[in-house]
C-alpha cells in the first residue's frame, strides 16, 4: 500500500514537472516565421490562463487562419519543379495544396521517429517498454487529450490496474473474462476520473474527444496483462518506460520547431534508415547491462 | 580472430548467436516442455516421468483424480515460461493435495489452475497452451543440504557439443521455490574442469555464503560432475540447438535427470561465474566437435580455471600398500595394508583388532583361502582409505607371521584404480629413463 501511495505521488509530481516542461518549451522563442511565432505567443497566454482558451488539437485538421500560416511557411522552401532532390518536399507541400491537413501530414511523418526512439530505448540504453504500440499510441492519445487531462485518465488507469490485480489475482476464472472483469474496473474509474475533473473544473471534459480516451482505455488491457503476469517491480519498471517513452513522444510530436521542419524537409524521415540499421547491429552492451554485469566486468579488468 | 574480453549482453546473445544457431522449429520444440521430455525419452536421456497430459477442458472432466500418485506431482504449462503457473503438490488424497508451503488446494481449485493453464495464462503471448502432470522430484539429499524450499538444479550452457559455463541454482524462500535468478534465486557460479564452485551472485549483489546457511558458497564439490556434463552435452545434440542452455535436477531416486532445454539461456551465468561468456564462445565458434566425450573434454581444459589448476580430477590410483587409518571408538590407528584383489574380504590380524579394541561379531565367516579351508571370526571395521570412509565387515585372523597386519578384498576397494607394480619396481624403471 505504501509502495502504491508514493507511487501515486512520483506519478504525479512527474506530470507536474511535464507540464511546466511543456509550457516553458511552448514559450521559447523558436526559429519559426513571425506568423507562427506571433500565434504562438497567443497561444501560450492562453495557456496560462489554463481553461479560459481551448487549446488547439493536433489530431484534428486546423482552421483556416493556420492553414495561411503553413502555406506561407512554405515560402521559405519553394519547390515548383519535382525533381529528384526534392521530389518528397514537393509531394507533401501538393498534398496540402490540395487540402491534405497538414497536421496529418506531421503525424503520419513523425510516427516512424517514435517507433525508432522505442527501439533506442530497448537495445541502446536497455530499459523495457510495453512492445512498440503502446508508447507511440500513448504518445499520440496524449496529443488529442492535451496532457492534464491525459494524465487524469492514466492516474484513473493505473490506480485502477492495481486494483484489478488486487482483486483478479485471487479470482480463478479463465483468462478473456478476467480481463473483461479488469476492462469494466478500468471504464469505472476513468468515467469517476471525467466527473470528478468536470465538477471541479480541472479540464473542459466536453472538448476531449471520445476515440483518445477509448484509446488509453483500451491500453489499459496491456497494463492489466502486465500487472497479471509479473510481480510489482517489474510491472512498475515496465509501465513506468512505457509512460516517460510516451510523454517524450508527445514533447516530440507537439514542439513547433519539429513539426515545423518536417513539413519543410520531409526527407529527413530518410535519416531513420541508416539509424535503425545501426541501432539494428549494435551488439555491445545496452547501457543498462553495464551496471548488470557490474561484477564480470571487474573480474574481467584485474 | 582477436577473443572479446567484454561480457555478453542481449544483444549479441540474440544476434550471434540465437539467430545464428538456434534454428526456429528447434527453438519452438524446446519451448513446449511435453515435446522436449519425448524428445529426450526417445534419446534415452533420463527425464522427470510424464503422468497425465490435459489437451482440453473434456479431459480434465473425465479425469480420474484418484489415480494421481499419493506422493505427490506436478502440474505445468507446456509452454510457460519464466516459471510461471507450475504447481507443484507433496502430497495428495483423493481429492485434495498439499503444496510445499502445506496450503490445501481442492480438486476444484486444482482444475480451475489446469483450466487457466489450456487457456493461455502462462504461456508466453497468452496463446492456448496445455497442461500436464509430472512425477515430483524428491531432491537427493546432498541438494537438499543447500535449501529448505524448491528445486535446485544446475543450469549448463553447451554450445556444439563444448560446456561453456555452469551455474548451480538454488530457490530460496523469497522465490517461493523457484530457480530463477531474477525472481531472487542464488546463483553460484561452477568450475567447468572440476565440478567446484566459485562464487556467487544473490540478486545481483556477491554473497559468500548461502543465504539462511552456513554453507560457504565457494568450493562446493558437485558430485558425478562428469555425468552431469555429459547429460548436459547430450541434451543440447538432441534439441538440435546450437546454443542450449540444459536444467539438471537431482532426483533422490533415479539420479541427475534432464527437467528441460532452454533456447534463450540467461545471461546471469555470467555474473555468478564472473566470466564473459563471449569470450568463451568466440574461442569455440569454430571448432569442430566429434563426440561427446571430445566436448567436454575440450571445455573442461579451455575454461579451467587458474585458482584450481593444482586440483586432481582423476581417478586416484592407489599402490599395493596404503596406510589406512582404523577407527574405532576409543582411538585411530594408522597401519600399513596390503591391497589384494585376489582376495573377498578384509582382513586384519587379531591382535591388532584387540588393541582397537573391536568386539568380534557373533557371525562367523567360512573361507576357502589358499592354506586351506576355515571358518573364520568377523568385526565390523570402519577405516579410511585414501580420503574415502569405508565401513565393512573384515574376517579376523592370526597374522603375526605375515609382512602386513591388513589385507583390504575387493569388496571394500569399489571406485579405486590399483597399480599392480610395486613402487621400487616404478623407481627401477625411472633409473633406466635417466641412463639413456
């Protein structure tokens, strides 16, 4: 029980950390065109005024005025003629002449960075995450919902994974039901987290689209799994990767300078294939094995 | 080809070797633990025996309960892995059984874990799996020494018929019974040449002695190392594995016993032996390996370690006389004693008995010696013999008039190489050496 409360406030005093993170990042002067720069502005004193401001959703196609913005950030690399060097820039900067939204665009072309970076995690540094679905979908869920209210419903999930290991562990009944069982626990609590934030006014829980949510819910089910199979701390360390590999995928698909850039030089996603291949054959040892094997590698220095 | 000092990690276990030379359908055979114990049955290669096999739910219906052995088993996922979902019983009555830890589990709650078991708790994607029941090892008595709870076995890495590292691993009660490392399990690491162990890990930190013991964690002297290899080597040939990590248990009963082949051996070895197992495998990627025998034979003088290099492994060969060491109640005699093969029995002279002060035994022993027949009296003798105690039943006769107050029979000098020439004579044979 201990253990769970101070998990709870690490949780929790991580989100905060996030947060100001993020908003500190959000006012940053960048190197974006003075359009973007002024919405920007607005932008982030909308955010510290918190909910007075809806705050924009990167999953949805933009409005207008920011349509004008991203054409006019084309001018600073204009690509009239396809040619070899520039055939990728120009089929993207065509796609949303033609009213392909461009944060589509940016989504679909960052997601191979997030699978590479869950790679990263795995065989260079050597922390385990939960496959490679759910740290990208967490990061991408994280945009629709905005992360206070992300962070509201993976409390409520996480509170509510524990509690349906607590319970399920001693119930024998076959595997599917059980985690049926643990899917009804999860949508209780994340119903009781959306009233609970809306009575008190935390987040506009009107705006918060549904398929985000039904999203983390249903990422709930890897948790519980997980929570079913280990034991605690390899259930924490393995959630705890997956959630810090998500809120960076998020840092990552919502700072303007990087979705910026990918809309303007879209080959860079290129880069991905000499890293993957390197990241592919590295067979030294992943930077957490060099504490593992702490005890050999001294025996091996004498 | 210069030999990497640095350890081995997941990496390059995968890619080198896993990928390498552990082909799929093998891989996918040894993780289903029902296909391994036919494989080494048909291999001849001694296993835990299979009692009962549950495919599907119609099976654990019409399952006669009361035929399971009153001495309990165990129920395992064929496919589990990491030790999960394995149940073991000490006893069982009718309808109810005891675990190890005296818990009552009914035969409703033992179907319901076998019913979990089909359905894919255990297994490693949570695919369907099946169930089955295993006879339970009794631990021999020098294991059970070691710990109170679980199953210690001996986890041996064979790479193309070569041992590469050995790691004995002993549940404790953390574990709940479980060997594996992980899960808070000691590893100590074993020599490969002499069978002694080294030294030890205990989650992940060194420890000198095991843990509840006294027993120091170095220089334990494993018994029957060589068929303990052996079994080991010729586990991996029959897995069709390259790389194969072999789980010996040691039954009270029927002795060292292959319980299962792993695909994917950990890479804790390493830290219980403090050895890199790459650089192991890199000095014997290449070789080729004709036999068995060859196998250990090459690992055994590749890995000895340096700290017990003066170690003899081989069998002593004793001479025809031996000081021998009588024991008995009051005190310890040591005489000179003549080992004769020609002879049955033991024997001593009579007035050596009386100074040892050995009561003569009510049984009389008839002889056909040499001299003639005779019926002679017996004592039961304790002496040692070479660092072996040996307790027998010795004739007793007069052999005042004899060199040696002891001749030791055949029956006592089981185990022992005896070199027929006297020592002068293997002295004579040095001179002429030195002459030419």
């Amino acid at each position: 029980m201990k253990v769970f409360i101070f998990l709870l406030i690490t949780f929790n005093t991580f989100f905060l950390v996030t947060k100001t993170a993020h908003a500190q990042l959000r006012n940053q002067p960048t190197s974006v065109p003075v359009t973007i720069q002024e919405s920007l502005t607005e932008e982030a004193s909308g955010e510290a005024e918190k909910i007075a401001v809806p705050q924009e959703d990167l999953t949805k196609p933009e409005e207008i005025r920011q349509k004008e913005e991203i054409l006019s950030l084309f001018e600073k690399r204009l690509v009239e003629q396809p040619k070899p060097i520039n055939i990728i820039a120009f089929t993207v900067q065509k796609a949303v002449h033609s009213g392909v939204p461009a944060n589509t665009i940016i989504l679909i072309l960052l997601l191979p960075f997030l699978a590479t970076g869950v790679a990263f995690f795995r065989y260079i540094i050597g922390l385990p995450s939960l496959e490679m679905l759910v740290p990208v979908a967490l990061a991408v869920s994280l945009i629709a919902t905005g992360l206070t209210a992300g962070f509201i419903i993976l409390t409520a999930i996480m509170l509510a994974s524990f509690v349906a290991r607590f319970i399920l562990k001693k119930v024998h009944i076959l595997q599917i039901p059980k985690k049926a069982l643990s899917l009804l626990v999860v949508s209780v609590f994340v119903f009781l987290a959306l009233m609970g934030s809306a009575i008190e006014n935390l987040i506009i829980v009107k705006q918060l689209s549904i398929f985000p949510i039904l999203l983390f819910i249903l990422l709930s089910d890897k948790i519980v799994s997980l929570q079913l199979k280990k034991n605690v701390s390899e259930t924490i360390l393995i959630t705890g990767v997956t959630i810090v590999l998500g809120v960076l995928g998020f840092f990552f698909l919502s700072l303007p300078s990087i979705r910026n850039f990918i809309l303007l030089y879209p080959e860079t996603i290129l880069v991905l294939i000499p890293v993957n291949l390197l990241i592919g054959r590295y067979l030294g040892l992943r930077a957490t094995e060099f504490f593992r094997f702490r005890l050999v590698r001294q025996n091996a220095d004498q | 080809m210069p030999i990497s000092k640095s350890v081995l990690g997941m990496n390059a276990r995968n890619f080198n070797y896993i990928q390498k030379y552990n082909r799929r359908e093998y891989i996918k055979l040894v993780d289903n633990k029902i296909r391994t114990k036919r494989l080494l049955l048909k291999n001849k290669i001694p296993t835990p025996k299979l009692l009962k096999v549950f495919r599907d739910r119609n099976q654990i219906r019409n399952f006669d309960w009361q035929s399971l052995p009153k001495e309990g088993f165990v129920i395992k996922p064929a496919r589990g892995y990491g030790g999960e979902g394995i149940l073991p019983f000490i006893s069982w009555h009718k309808d109810f059984g005891k675990t190890p830890l005296e818990e009552e589990i009914s035969q409703i709650e033992l179907e319901s874990h076998i019913f979990d078991i089909l359905d894919g708790s255990y297994s490693i994607q949570n695919l369907p799996d099946i169930a089955y029941a295993e006879e339970l090892i009794i631990t021999d008595p020098f294991y059970r020494k070691l710990t109170k709870v679980g199953l210690p076995d001996i986890r041996i890495i064979v790479f193309h018929k070569i041992p590469i590292m050995a790691m004995l691993r002993i549940p404790t009660r953390e574990t709940g019974g479980k060997a594996n490392l992980h899960m808070g399990a000691v590893g100590i690491g074993i020599e490969i040449r002499t069978g002694i162990t080294t030294s030890a890990i205990f989650k992940n930190n060194p420890i000198k002695f095991i843990p509840h013991t006294k027993i120091k964690v170095k220089g334990i002297k494993i018994p029957s190392w060589n068929s303990i290899l052996k079994l080991a080597v010729e586990a991996q040939i029959a897995s069709g594995l390259g790389y194969a990590g072999a789980d010996i248990v040691f039954n009270a009963k029927n002795g060292p016993q292959v319980l299962e082949i792993n695909a994917r051996p950990g890479l804790a070895i390493q830290n219980a032996n403090r050895t890199s197992l790459r650089s192991r495998l890199e000095r014997v990627e290449n070789v080729p390996v004709t036999s068995v025998e060859r196998g250990i034979e090459i690992g055994k003088s590749l890995f000895a370690e340096h700290k017990l290099e003066h170690l003899d492994t081989g069998q002593k060969v004793l001479s025809i006389l031996e000081e021998v060491t009588l024991t008995s109640n009051s005190f310890n005699e040591n005489v000179k004693a003549k080992l004769d093969t020609g002879a049955y029995r033991t024997s001593i002279d009579k007035r050596l008995a009386e100074k040892l002060g050995i009561t003569p035994l009510s049984k009389k022993i008839h002889i056909s010696a040499a001299s003639g027949q005779q019926e002679r009296p017996t004592v039961r003798l304790n002496f040692r013999l070479s660092g072996k105690n040996i307790s027998t039943i010795a004739t007793v006769a007069d052999r005042s008039h004899l060199t040696y107050p002891m001749i030791i029979g055949r029956k006592d000098l089981k185990g022992f190489l005896i070199n027929p020439v006297p020592d002068e004579e293997i002295e004579e044979i040095d001179d002429l050496d030195n002459l030419e």
